[in-house]
C-alpha cells in the first residue's frame, strides 16, 4: 500500500515537527527522500493501528472487518503487511516504510511467532549480503533492513511477561528495540511511573537489548543531555488518536473519557510526540547507522564465519551497563 505524501489537511501537527521546533539534523538524501524501515510488533488491541495512523497524520490502516462472525474468535496467523507513506519532515522527504504484524500474540504458543519475525529481519540482512557479494551491484536494489523494532508492551502496571522477556531477547541482535507501552492511558501517572521503572529493571536483569540512545563522540553537549532524557524516559508510554477537535482555533488530537481528557501531543500526557520526533528526525541516521554498522556488521561476520549461533548477547552488554548506570 502506498499513500501520497501521507498528510491530512485535518491532523494537528506534532509540536516537535517543523512547524514549531527546528529539525536537529540534515541528510543528503533529503530531495530523493531517505528510506526508513519500522517495525510494529505487539498483541492485538495495544493500538498499533492507531499508533501507525498518527504516527503518519493520515488514514494508513483502516479498521479490520470480520467477514466471518462465527469464525470472529479464532485466532489468525501472524502476517507480514506493508505500508509506504512519504512525508516531509521539516524539508526532508522520508519514504517510510512500515511492516506490521497482526496476528502476533494471539495465540496459545508463539514460538511460531518468534522464528517467523527472526527469520524475516534475518532475511533483509541476507539480501544485502548477496548484493555485496554481487560482481556488478543493481544500482536499484531496496534495501528493507529494519531500522526500528517498535515493541508494545501491555499496560499491566506489573513487569514484563514471559512473551515479552522471550522477544525482546531474540530480537536485540537483529533490530533496534524500542519498547513501548501502548494504551498507556489506562494507568494512573503513579501507577505508570512504577510500571516504567519495572520494565527496565526486567529488561536490565534479563539482559535484553534495546536502543538505549547512545552517546556518540562527537556528539555536543545538548545531544547528550537529550540522549540522557530519552533513556529516562523508556519504555515509551504512547496514547494514539485519530479524532481532532478544534481548540483555540488549531487542531487538537484528544481522547475523551468521562473523567476528563487526554491529548495526544501533550508530553504532560503522553510520550508519542517525543517518540514520533526521534524517529522521524533527532535520531533517524543514528538507528540507519546502528542497524549498518553494528547490527548487520555482526551478523555478516557470523554470517561468513558459517557461526550463526553466536549469543545475541553479543551486542547486549554495553547497554545493559548504560541502563544500569
């Protein structure tokens, strides 16, 4: 699927995109438009569609339609679907490519699930290995390495579950993790503060791999106290909306509840614009780079060196220490 340029005159601009905050990097391929791979993985019903649709401001993913009510009830099969969106963001055209995963999670026993994502992400490292190796390269080829890996994580206001735990694990030699709690609204602030600092005290014990938004060498001060933020600020905690209202005469993405509301790009309320800005803008080349210099490189060498069954540790440790210090 493929849309325009993925606007909709009717969505409130994120407050971290250019219509209020200056773009924190600069890329060559800003006229061609830069590629970007995401990943959505997560159960059903933690609001990836939803994340998905205001993460593009526009109508990505329409609602799912039961065409078999009898059948309603049974689990579907994990698939891989893909959307394309371009967009522009702050003058830089970005082609964004998003995979999705539904059907993850639903079932009783999801070791299929886990070799089946494994395997795709392995595969795009496997394309390009074969283009290296080639004699004369094909100018066109498309590189579909995934760049991030959003994992929604369930709002249980408890720790990680076993799902959880197993994933992540498998996956942060492959992908850049960044964990998500999605629906995060149906915690109190209280009850989310402790549920975030449950989540990286499992992820630290359990030594699971996840972009911990580096410092880099020659980053400037500004960069690393950013750097220090976002890494206080995991997982994200994401509330989606696509309905707007007009406040103040400018549009306004809110979910309304009895009690009251809650607006999507407010960061007093939820983490999605902050989220959005750093996948779209402050740390876009930092997770191309990561996934090319590190996380393909390792596996390349594996790959050569006929030892696929390296630990997936192997890329774990200095995050573990960064998270931990």
């Amino acid at each position: 699927m493929k849309e325009g340029s993925g606007e909709d005159q009717n969505v409130a601009p994120s407050m971290y995109s250019h219509v209020s905050r200056p773009s924190s990097h600069r890329n060559k391929n800003a006229r061609k438009g830069l590629p970007f791979n995401v990943m959505l993985v997560g159960e059903s019903g933690l609001g990836r569609k939803t994340f998905l649709n205001t993460l593009c401001e526009s109508t990505v993913i329409t609602g799912s339609e039961v065409t078999n009510a009898e059948q309603a009830h049974i689990a579907e099969p994990m698939q891989f679907k893909n959307y394309t969106v371009e967009m522009d963001e702050d003058g830089m055209k970005i082609i964004l490519n998003i995979i999705d995963t539904p059907g993850f999670g639903d079932g009783i026993d999801n070791e299929q699930c886990f070799m089946q994502i494994q395997e795709y992400l392995e595969l795009q490292f496997d394309n390009v290995l074969a283009e290296e190796n080639r004699i004369k390269r094909n100018t066109k080829f498309n590189d579909s390495r995934i760049h991030a890996l959003l994992y929604f994580i369930s709002p249980t206001g408890h720790s990680l579950r076993e799902i959880d735990i197993e994933l992540m694990k498998r996956l942060g030699s492959r992908a850049n993790i960044i964990p998500v709690i999605g629906r995060s609204d149906s915690l109190t602030p209280r009850e989310l503060v402790l549920f975030k600092q449950r989540v990286m005290s499992d992820i630290v014990t359990h030594s699971i791999s996840v972009f911990n938004f580096p410092d880099l060498d020659d980053e400037d001060e500004d960069a690393v106290e950013e750097n220090s933020e976002l890494r206080a600020m995991l997982p994200f905690a994401v509330v989606g909306c696509e309905e707007v209202i007009n406040e103040d005469g400018r549009p306004v993405r809110v979910r309304n509840y009895p009690w009251g509301v809650v607006q999507v790009d407010n960061d007093e309320h939820s983490d999605f614009d902050r989220l959005r800005y750093v996948l779209l803008n402050s740390h876009i080349s930092d997770l191309r780079d990561r996934t090319q210099n590190e996380l393909y490189e390792m596996y390349r060498t594996e790959k050569l060196s006929g030892n696929t069954s390296v630990l997936a540790n192997n890329t774990s440790q200095a995050v573990i220490s960064a998270i931990g210090a």
